[in-house]
C-alpha cells in the first residue's frame, strides 16, 4: 500500500504537472510567423498578449556585420542576401560558402515588422541566447549589445548574455538588424526566440525571468548548504555529502544559463570561463545526483560506471584548463555523458520503485529533481521553454527535502531525547547509589581508622616495626579512602544542582588561607616544602562562602603538595575592579600540555609517573572547579613539565551590601533573647547584680558578631569582655584580666583564632582557662587542627544559642571546679610541713632550751606562728596582704637563722605600708627555695635578699640571694616540671597560680656561682 501512494504521488507531482505544461506549451496559439524576412504583427494584440516570438524567415548576410545605414536610400551599394535562415536555430548549415557546414564566422540578420496603428510607440526587443557575440539594431537605433562581433577572431569578444533594448518606432514599420559573430562554440548563431513587444511587455519578461533564475539557484544553495553543515556533524551520513554537492552543482548550472546571473556577481569574468563552468557543473551536477541515487537513496549502483563518471568529473576539471575552442569540443561527448547518467538513474528509479523501501517524501524529492534536468536538458538541446516548471519543480524538490530531514532529525531528536532521558534516571540512579553507599561508609571507615590509630599508640601494647608499617598503611589507606567518600558526596551534591547551599558572607581571604595552611602544613610527609603568602596590602574581603573557599583552597594546596617533592607552594592574590584573582602555585613536576584540558574533569588523573605516591581519585580539582563556578568565579591553569604550576581563580569582591551569612544565623538565633547595649570594652549583666556567674573574653573581628554573643551570654549574667583581634585578646589577658573563658573565631584577620589559642596556651594550660572556638569549618582534618593548637572544644557555624549557652556553662564550671581542685590540693599541701624541717626545727629548740631559755620560746613563738600560717584553710583564697606573707616570711627565716647561724643572713627591703594584696604562699616558698637551694649549697653561706615595693601598677616582689645559682636550661626547666618531688608546695604552682590569676609568672635570673634573683609583679587591681 506504501509502495502504490508513493508511486501515485509522485506520478501526480512530479510527472503529470511538467506533462500539462508541455501540452499547454503545444496547444498554445502561436504568434505569426516571418516570411521572406517579413513578419506581420499588425493584428497582434500585444496589450493582451503580451510578447511575440519572431520566429520564421529572416533574411541572413554572411559575412556582412552590417548597419541600418547599409539599407538605406543613400548607401553606395546594396548588401547581397545570401539566405533566408529559420530562426531560432544554428547556423552551422548555411555558413559555409561552399555547403559546408562550419559554427564559424559573422554575419547579419535581418526582419523587418509590421506593427498596429501608426502612431509613435516605445517597443522592446529580448534576446536570450546568441552565439557568441551580437549587436541589435531598431531601425536607426542601436539598442543592445552582447559582446562585441567582429569579422576578426582576434578582435572578437564573445560573450552571450541575455539582452533587452528599447526605441521609439514612427509608423508602423521597424527593421530589425543583428549582428552575430562566433569564433568558439560548436554551434553559432540565433538558437533562443528573439522576443519583441510593448516596453512595459518586455521589463516584466526580464524581471520574471530574473527572478525565476534566483529562486532556482536559492532552491539549489539553501539546502545544499544546510546538508552540508549537517554533514559536517555526521561524517557517516554520505548521502548528505552527495545531495549537498549536487545542490552547489545545480546552483553553478542555474547561475550560467539562462538569464547567466554569474556576470552580474562577478563582472569582469571571462565569457570563456562561464562557457567552462556550464560544462564542469553539468558534469559533475549529473554525477553527485546519480551518486545520490545510487548509494545513499536507491541502493548501492554499479561500482564500474560510479568510477568511470567520476574519473570523467576529474578529467573535464583537467581540460578545464585548455583553451575552450579545444575545450568545446568535448560537447558531443558531454552530451553522451548526461544521456548516460539520465538513463542510468531512471534505471535505478524503476528498480527500486518496483521494490518499494522508499518513503513517499523521498520519492517526491528525487523525482522532482530527476524532472528538473530532465526539462532544463530539453531547453538547452531542444529550445523548449521550462522555466515556470522548473521554478515549480524546484520548491517541490526544496519542500519535500525539508519535510524529509526535518521529520528524520525529528525522529532524530525524540530519540535522543528518550535516550538521554533513560541515561539521566540512570545517572541519577547512579548518583544516588554512590551518595548512599559512600554515606554508609563513612561509619566503618571512621571505625577502623580510629581502631588502627589506636593501636599504632599503643593501645594493646607495644608493636614491632613491620606491626607498626602495617597499621599505618592501614590508616593512611582509610584515610584517603575517606577522602574519596567525602569527595563523592560533594560530587553528588553539585551535580543535582542546588542542593548545595553556599552561605555568601565577606570573608577575609588572608585568614582562611593561614587556617588552611594549618592544616596542608601536617600533609607534607617530611618533605622539604616551604609555604609563602604573598598579599597585597589593601586586599578587600571576598565574597563567599567561608567553608567552601576553605575547601577550595584545601583542594589546591593540597594537589599542591601532593605533586611537590620539594620546593615552595605559594598562594597569591591580585585584584581588579570586581574581582580578585587568587593564584596557588608550586614548583612540582608540572603537567603536561596535552593533560591540561581535561584537568577539571571528574577522575581525570594526570597518568604520570612520580615518586610522591599514588595519584588521587581526579574529584578534587571537578570539585574545586564547580565550586569556584557556583560563587560566581572561573579557574584556569597554567603549567610547564619540570617547572611547575600554577592554579589560578576569581571570586567577586565584597561589596558593601553583601548579606554576611553566618553573623545572620547568629543573629537570628538571639532574635527572642533580651537585648543588652555593647559597650566599648566589657558588658555588665542586665538586670544589674554585682555578682557574675564568670568572666568571657569574647575575640572576633566583626561587630555584628559580637554584639549577638554579648546578647547571648549576659543573659547568664556573665561579665564580657570583647576583642576586636587576637593581639588584643592577649593584651587583655597581659592585663590581668582574669577571663574564666575565651571564645574566639578561627577566620580573623592578622592573627587567626588558631595561633591565639597557641599564644594562650604558652602561659595558661587548658584547665585554668578553656578555648571555645567558632568555626564553619567541621572537617576532621580542621577539628584536629584546632585540638592540636589547644582548644577545649569547637562549635560550629551557624550558631545555635542554646548550644553555645550550654556549652560556655559547661566550660566555665568545669574551670571552676578545676581551680577549686587546684586550690584544696594547694591548701592541702600547704598544710603539710616537710618532716625533715620540722625535725631540723624540733632538734634547733631542743638544743637552744639547754643553754638559753629566752631564746627557745622565742623560737617556739616562731614555730607556733609558722604552723598556724600553714595551716590555715583561709589560704585556699585567691589573696592574701603582704605583711601576713611576710610574717610568714619571717617565722620560717628565724627557725632557720637559729639552726644554720652566722651562715644564713638575711636582708629586707619592705615598705611601710604593706597592705597591697597578692597571692598566698607566693614569697615564703621562694624564699625556702633560697636558702635550701641556693646559700646553704655553699660552705660559707650567703645572703637572701627580700624586697616587695608597692607602686602606681602594682607590687613587685624580689627574692635574691649569693648561692650556688643554675644554669639557664635549669632555669626554664623550673618552671615547666611538674613541681618539687617532696610534696611542698613548688616554684612552678606559684608560676601557675601568677599565670592563671594575672597573666604573667614568675621570672628567672640565675647565674652559677653568681646565685639567682625570682621576681613577680601583682596588677594593682588584682583580681
């Protein structure tokens, strides 16, 4: 059923309509007819008829290029007619002088007309196709030109182009003269109707001619252009390739026939090579068309007559290049080769029409282009007139084609589409997959990391060195295996798209280097790497999302690393007017070029050799560049093999109004919270009791931020203390501040929350005063990071209120409970009285009772008041007066002078007025540790010096004294070990006790042989 509607439609289209149009070409009245060089329109309605062939008997004169002047009454002689030729035709028969026929030569001819009326009218005349070269004449006027005919070759100058003319006529009667001459082409003469009419008859002619050339060569370029883009994208398809070039063929052929547009787009051509362009497109036009047929439409044809048609395309391109007169030659063999090629390609129409594998569109357009050269090979060897059909044919060649490939690509598409449909439930199928197995195993990877880092310290005993290799390639394995699943969920997370949420806020882009760095630092694996910060000074903060340029930079630096074996990474930034552009760069291995651009693809690895290791899974860098991509930025590399590389990205500059996420959240968390005014430097409870429930120094560099933690934390009815940087947290606690609690942000500028909690650990050790650390960043790496710098505990970005309430509580009361701790175990010790002292003292007043009564209860006065001194639980307060130490002071010095004599002396330097406050038990030790420690190591004894001077700052206390001294390492030992062995109350517990109360211990000068000088200062206003 198919096979029979493809072969009734293309019947009706394409074969009924050219044969209509033949017949009404046949049936159609026919104009008057020239007779004896006279044609007689004078009943020829040319207002309603419109133009008329001047067909029949013109008078010819061979070898005469003659003019209007040669007729008339004037002229010398008159010109000898040598025949009457019927035109159109050629003049091959009737050129020869002898009967021999020739294409060659010149001459005239001539017809004369009979027109209506005789009034004074403009008529036109048309010329199609002259060969070669000719002049017309209306009467006395020459109208038009084509070329230039001369009775010489050499001056001769073919060319045949279609021509219009035009002249006032007087009366009814008008000699028309053309001058033809043809020294190239195999057949000369008038081969095409001379048309002649009413001026306006003959415009419209031109005009509609005209534009039936152009819709023809547009039908012929416009799909044969869009085929061949469409080949270029599917290489395979050679049908479209064929179709293509026959298109461009057929466009060449419609611009150098008929009205031979080409001379109006290339002017100065030679008629010569329009003569050769008709044979090459023709040739090869024929050709691409029974190529089309043959293998991509109808099957494959016969392999032998493809190859013999295709050499003759090659052949004629060849001779193209021969004159044409040599050139021209070749017609009759052209003429063999199209009736071969049409033949031929009718033969496969018939074949596969009988098969039936076509659709009806494809019928359609193959036999309309099969018509149109049939039709256009009728007009060129047979005169016929198929302009209008062919236009016809054409739009339905074009039409047809367009439905086909447009339903094809269609079908094309839906079928994509459904495949990519299928792939993206699979993908995602994919993609879920992963995420869910990888969040699995986040569990029993943390679990066996943990569990080989526990026995690598030891937790079942000590290991060999090959137990020991084993369970750290264990661990390093499960880390980086935990790497891959982290990288996995993040890959998840970006390819569903808006799933991740990136919290823009201005960030400081110094700080949340210097905190990654932190971390890349312990990755390094002891190679000899060195890290450089190049900033500007004015570098603006950044628009971002603090944890995600975090990651960034961490995927950077660490790629870094890892293709580093030893060298400097570097990490840069410059700026322009939106952005900055940050730069990571090293001195590795670099990557080679033809690596670089599928760098940025998921699991695209470099494939290199190197020594640092095992390449990573390729996420890292897909990751980092989809990260840079959603914060607004782009990333690009740079890299030469052996040199290094360079990672460069931008990110758009902070701009005043940019929304800063996370002192948002915090902002909102407090929302419901009472609101209490920020003071300058400290924040008194709200509801104004004197008493505090502790003191936190708060450490951030953003306003917002620490207006909403002053908010939160007055409302336990903590005293606040703010910082606006890290160094002047550390001047406050210098101060004598006294903080129970610090909390501080891990991103500020200058000096980062991580390198304060470092500073505060080298006075205060985490039990006298805990470190709460905010941070966004919660990655394992980043929280061990923070412990490792001392901190106490973390919380993480955005903040909830009732979790960091909850945890400053339970900060500041583990501190307390510490202190209190520290200060029984203090007062306990200080109760406790060495035994060797107390038996020293016992055996002094024993011995003194027998020869100075006096004297022994001077001493056991001294006793009592010592005793009762140490064993007062009033100690376990944080002050004490100077004069109850010094009379503390003093008990201890007399027991002592009474049993070491002349050996011990001692000396103070005290003012009168000794009622400034400091630490119990902070001079009567020292002292001890004088005489024991440093005079009594001499033979002949020393001095102890004592001063204590109270000023504007405070009051300074010096114990000195002339005995044996200590080396410097002795020195800084005493104040790092952990206190004396005798359970006394150590040098290094008052250091602590100076430290936790003030902020400054105690200082050191010894000398060996010199002796050595202790001093401590206590702020005026204490604590």
């Amino acid at each position: 059923m198919v096979r029979r509607l493809a072969a009734v439609s293309a019947l009706l289209v394409c074969l009924l309509l050219p044969a209509y149009s033949v017949y009404l070409s046949l049936s159609s009245e026919r104009g008057p007819v020239a007779s004896a060089g006279l044609i007689n329109l004078s009943h020829w309605d040319f207002d309603d008829k419109g133009t008329v062939a001047l067909n029949g008997e013109w008078e010819f004169y061979r070898n005469q290029l003659l003019t209007p002047a040669s007729f008339s009454s004037h002229a010398a002689e008159r010109p000898r007619r040598t025949a009457f030729a019927d035109l159109p035709g050629t003049w091959n028969s009737y050129m020869g002088e002898d009967g021999e026929a020739t294409p060659y030569g010149y001459g005239t001819y001539r017809l004369r007309v009979r027109l209506p009326g005789n009034g004074s009218e403009t008529w036109g005349i048309y010329t199609d196709s002259i060969r070669l070269s000719c002049r017309v004449y209306l009467n006395e006027w020459e109208v038009a030109s084509c070329g230039r005919p001369d009775s010489s070759p050499e001056r001769d100058k073919a060319a045949n182009v279609p021509e219009v003319g035009y002249a006032a006529v007087n009366g009814n009667e008008v000699d028309i003269l053309v001058q033809v001459s043809n020294y190239l082409y195999g057949s000369g003469g008038v081969v095409s109707p001379i048309l002649f009419g009413e001026q306006n008859s003959v415009t419209k002619l031109r005009e509609w001619r005209t534009l039936q050339d152009l819709i023809l060569v547009a039908g012929f370029i416009v799909p044969a252009v869009y085929l061949l883009l469409i080949y270029r994208n599917r290489r395979q398809e050679k049908g479209l390739l064929h179709l293509g070039a026959f298109g461009i063929s057929g466009a060449f052929f419609a611009l150098t026939h008929g009205e031979k547009l080409i001379s109006d787009v290339l002017p100065g051509l030679p008629y010569e090579w329009i003569l050769k362009l008709q044979l090459i497109s023709t040739t090869f036009g024929y050709y691409f068309l029974l190529r089309y047929c043959a293998g991509s439409v109808l099957g494959r044809g016969h392999r032998t007559l493809l190859r013999v048609m295709g050499g003759f395309c090659l052949l004629s391109l060849v001779l193209s290049l021969l004159p044409y007169g040599l050139y021209g030659r070749l017609e009759p063999i052209m003429f063999a080769y199209t009736l071969c090629a049409i033949l031929y390609t009718l033969y496969l129409v018939v074949r596969n029409l009988r098969n039936g594998r076509r659709s009806v569109l494809e019928w359609i357009g193959m036999q309309s282009v099969l018509v149109i050269i049939i039709l256009i090979t009728m007009s060129v060897f047979g005169g016929w007139e198929t302009r209008t059909t062919v236009t016809f044919e054409m739009l339905v060649f074009v039409l047809s084609q367009g439905i086909l490939l447009a339903g094809r690509f269609s079908r094309s598409f839906r079928d994509v589409e459904q495949l990519s449909n299928r792939l993206l439930t699979l993908d995602g199928l994919k993609d879920e997959f992963l995420a869910s197995t990888s969040h699995e195993l986040k569990t029993p990877l943390h679990g066996m990391i943990n569990m080989a880092d526990s026995l690598l310290q030891g937790a079942a005993g000590p290991l060999n060195d090959k137990q020991a290799r084993d369970l750290s390639m264990i661990s390093s394995t499960g880390r980086r295996l935990s790497l891959l699943v982290r990288d996995i969920l993040d890959l998840a997370q970006l390819k569903n798209g808006g799933t991740m949420i990136l919290r823009r806020r201005a960030v400081q882009l110094p700080a949340v280097a210097a905190s990654v760095l932190e971390v890349v630092k312990h990755t390094t694996g002891g190679r000899r790497i060195a890290f450089a910060q190049r900033w500007p000074e004015d570098l603006p903060p950044l628009e971002a999302d603090e944890d995600r340029l975090a990651q960034i930079l961490y995927n950077l630096l660490g790629n870094a690393v890892k293709y580093t074996p030893a060298g400097e990474v570097t990490i840069s930034a410059r700026t322009n007017e939106r952005e900055a552009i940050v730069t990571v760069s090293d001195t590795g291995i670099g990557i080679p070029a033809n690596k670089l651009d599928g760098i940025f693809l998921s699991f695209e690895r470099l494939g290199v050799e190197h020594e640092l290791g095992e390449e990573g899974t390729g996420l890292g860098l897909s990751i980092t560049k989809r990260l840079v991509e959603l914060s607004g930025g782009r990333i690009w590399v740079e890299s030469t093999v052996g040199v290094g590389t360079s990672f460069h990205f931008t990110l758009p500059l902070a701009s005043a109004g940019t929304e800063i996420s996370a002192e948002k959240q915090l902002a909102a968390a407090a929302e419901t919270e009472a609101e209490v005014p920020l003071l300058p430097e400290e924040s008194s409870p709200p509801n104004g009791k004197a008493v505090t429930e502790g003191t936190v120094l708060i450490v951030d560099d953003d306003p917002v931020n620490l207006q909403v933690l002053v908010n939160l934390l007055s409302l336990d009815r903590y005293k606040v203390l703010l910082a606006e940087s890290g160094e002047e947290a550390l001047r406050t606690l210098r101060g004598g501040a006294g903080a129970d609690l610090v909390i501080a942000d891990w991103m500020m500028p200058g000096m980062s929350g991580l390198e304060l909690c470092r500073d505060i650990r080298k006075r205060y050790p985490p039990s006298e005063l805990p470190v709460l650390l905010l941070t966004a960043r919660t990655r394992p790496e980043d929280v061990l990071a923070g412990f490792r710098a001392g901190i106490n505990d973390f919380l993480g970005k955005p903040v909830d209120s009732g979790e960091l309430r909850a945890r400053a509580r339970t900060l500041i009361q583990l501190r307390k409970s510490v202190q209190e701790t520290i200060r029984t175990e203090m007062a306990f010790l200080q109760a406790q009285i060495k035994p060797h002292f107390l038996f020293n003292a016992l055996n002094t007043i024993m011995a003194t009772s027998q020869v100075d009564t006096d004297m022994t209860m001077e001493l056991l006065g001294e006793l009592s008041r010592y005793l009762r001194g140490s064993f007062d639980f009033r100690n376990r307060e944080k002050l004490t007066t100077v004069d109850k130490e010094i009379e503390l002071v003093r008990s201890y010095l007399h027991l002592e002078q009474a049993r070491f004599g002349s050996r011990l002396r001692v000396e103070f330097e005290l003012d009168e007025d000794r009622s400034a406050a400091i630490p119990p038990l902070t001079i009567q030790p020292i002292v001890e540790n004088a005489v024991r420690h440093g005079v009594m190591g001499k033979v002949e004894g020393g001095t102890v010096r004592i001063s204590v001077h109270t000023g504007n700052e405070g009051t300074t206390v010096v114990v000195s004294d002339d005995g044996t001294g200590m080396t410097e390492e002795r020195a800084a030992n005493l104040l790092s070990g952990p206190g004396e062995a005798a359970g006394g109350v150590g040098v290094i517990n008052i250091h602590r006790r100076l430290l936790a109360l003030f902020g400054q211990g105690l200082l050191i000068e010894s000398e060996p042989g010199r002796g050595t000088t202790v001093r401590f200062s206590v702020p005026r206003e204490g604590v």
